[in-house]
C-alpha cells in the first residue's frame, strides 16, 4: 500500500470537487470537458547572453489530473498551441512555451496533476 499516493490522490479529488471549474481542452477536432483549477507563475527567462533574466507571469494556469486528458481515446500530454476554452470567463487561452520553458510540467511528484501553462487568445 502506498500511503503518499493515497494521499495525493485524496488531495487531488478534493481540489477538483472544491476549487475547480469545467474547462474544455481542445486539440485540433479532439476535445475534452476537464475538472482544473486556474492559477498563474511567475516563469524565469534568460533574456539574453550576459547572464540577464525576465520574469513574466502567464496569463492563466490550469491544474488538472494527468488522467482526465483523454484525446482520441488516449491519455495524452499537454502540447504547445492546445486550446483551453473556460465558459466561466468566456475565454479561450492556448497552452503556449515562453522562450524555451516548458509549455507544461507535473504539479506533483506522482505524476497525478499537470500544470499547464497559457495565454489569453481571445473571447470564446
């Protein structure tokens, strides 16, 4: 029995029952409704040779479980210019790489959430 992936699981179904909202996550024609929880992060960039640093924040986060993002019957991961359509705001956001960071990482050392990071594309 594993006591922490019992706990992270537990955790995880609380934050999707407490603190979430329906997002739909879009890849081309594919399309999925996903229980996320919205945040942002403050992402560190090199901005150029002389060891200078950026730092930017997304626009919007969305948290959600790994196993919740279903396309075209598999279990995908989350990829660059994807689309996140969130009805409570009326937005669209794509899941965009700010200048080599990662597009995306696991929130979670079990690998249960994923944290994915956007920007605001426009009115749904």
């Amino acid at each position: 029995m594993d006591r922490l992936k019992d706990a992270t699981t537990r955790l995880n179904e609380r934050l999707g029952a407490r603190a979430a909202r329906q997002v739909v996550y879009c890849r081309g024609p594919d399309a999925v409704t996903l229980t996320a929880s919205v945040g942002s992060s403050l992402l560190r960039i090199a901005a150029g040779e002389a060891g200078e640093y950026q730092t930017i924040r997304t626009d919007r986060d969305y948290l959600f479980a790994a196993a919740e993002l279903a396309l075209g019957g598999f279990v995908v991961e989350p990829q660059k210019g994807d689309r996140v359509e969130d009805a409570t705001d009326g937005r669209a956001y794509e899941v965009f790489a700010p200048r080599g960071e990662p597009a995306w990482r696991y929130s979670d050392n079990r690998r249960l959430r994923v944290r994915v990071h956007t920007q605001d594309v426009g009115a749904l």
